[in-house]
C-alpha cells in the first residue's frame, strides 16, 4: 500500500454470516501487509475472540488489541480504536448489524469473504447493503473487494461462486481455496506466511494483498 504522509488506513474485514473464514482473512492478510513492511495492528471486536485466541502463543507479525463492543457505545468503542498507535489497523468484526456498521464507517477498505453456499451470497447481499449505507454518509470513498473463500474449483458451485459475486459491481479478489494449511496455522498461533511460506495457502494471501495494494493505488 501506499501510504501518504501520517494518514492512517483501516481495513475491515467483515460478513454477515458467521463461519466464512473471515478471522482467517483479517490474520492472513495482516500478517501479509505486515511482512511488506507496514505497521500493522488487528482490532478484534468479535466477542468469540477467534483472533485473540489466535495471538495467543505471541508469533503473529503485528499486535493484536481485543476490543469487543456490545457492552460499551459505538462512538466510544470508535475512539478507542482510533487511539491505536499503527499505519494500518485490519478489523475483525462480529457478524451483526451493530458490530458491522461501526467497523464498517472507520474503513477505507472492507474485505467481504463469501464462500460457495446460497446462504453466503444472500449474506453478501445483506453486508453490501450495510456498506452502502455507510457510503451515504461518507465524503470519501469506501472500497469494497468481495474474497471468495474456501473455494473448490472441481465443484460446480465453485466455478460459479466468482461470476456470481462480480455480478454485485465491487471489486472480486483472487479465490482462495479450502485448505488444511489455513486450520494448522491458527493451532500453532502463527500467519500463513511464517508457518508455511511459498505454500499455496501463502500465495493465494499474498494474491488477496495484491489486490488490497491494487485497490489502494487507486485511491
């Protein structure tokens, strides 16, 4: 990415539905963008605290500050989450409207994983909404790159998740596949990019952070 001056970025990393890898994103691709030199921070404000958990064993590339906010007001969960000392701060969010519409209004950038179920794609449609909402209220430009995940190509509804996710008019990232690289990393508390480097796994997250750069360029 490039980063103008002191101007801080934010990506959020969120969906409507629960289990679609989204913990494994936002880990993987700060992990990523903290290996590319940027001063990476994760903001974890699901209240299942899969990202915390993750951090745990200490052998992620970046901090990460477990900050859920169901118990507390959105601006000040807001004020706290800007107060983070870093050049990019990734959030992982819990899958409401509440979470999702709070993180959603501090990004420049929001990831969406969406995986090959009908449910997922209704989901999509639901976080896009929200997203568009926030728009309205913005000056600046929120971008949106949808991340098909846990793709399997062999699959009909594999080949098909790609077209139908261009069809809603945001940015489609490189897929990303079901692999067991992907549940062996969070065991061993470490990103993709340390536990199995120049693994497919590790390509395909540094595929999505080329995307993420290629978004940010055009800014």
């Amino acid at each position: 990415m490039n980063f103008p001056g002191p101007m801080r970025k934010t990506i959020t990393v969120t969906q409507r539905k629960g289990g679609v890898g989204k913990t494994t994103i936002a880990i993987c691709i700060a992990a990523e963008l903290a290996r590319r030199g940027h001063d990476v921070a994760l903001v974890d404000s699901d209240p299942q605290r899969s990202a915390s958990q993750w951090a745990e064993p200490g052998n992620l590339e970046f901090p990460v500050y477990e900050m859920a906010l169901e118990q507390i007001p959105v601006s000040m969960w807001a004020q706290e989450v800007r107060r983070i000392q870093a050049g990019l701060v990734v959030i992982d969010t819990a899958p409401n409207a509440r979470e999702m519409g709070a993180s959603i209004a501090l990004a420049n950038l929001v990831l969406v994983p969406c995986t090959p179920s009908g449910l997922d794609l209704d989901a999509t449609l639901q976080t896009l909404a929200i997203i568009d909402a926030a728009r309205e209220r913005r000056r600046d430009q929120i971008k949106v790159i949808l991340v098909p995940n846990r793709l399997d190509r062999r699959t009909l509804e594999g080949r098909q998740l790609i077209d139908e996710l261009s069809e809603f008019g945001e940015l489609v990232a490189p897929p990303i596949a079901s692999r067991a690289a992907f549940v062996r990393c969070f065991t061993s508390g470490q990103s993709v990019a340390s536990f199995v480097p120049g693994d497919a796994a590790d390509q395909e997250i540094q595929q999505l952070a080329d995307a993420v750069e290629w978004a940010d360029q055009g800014s």
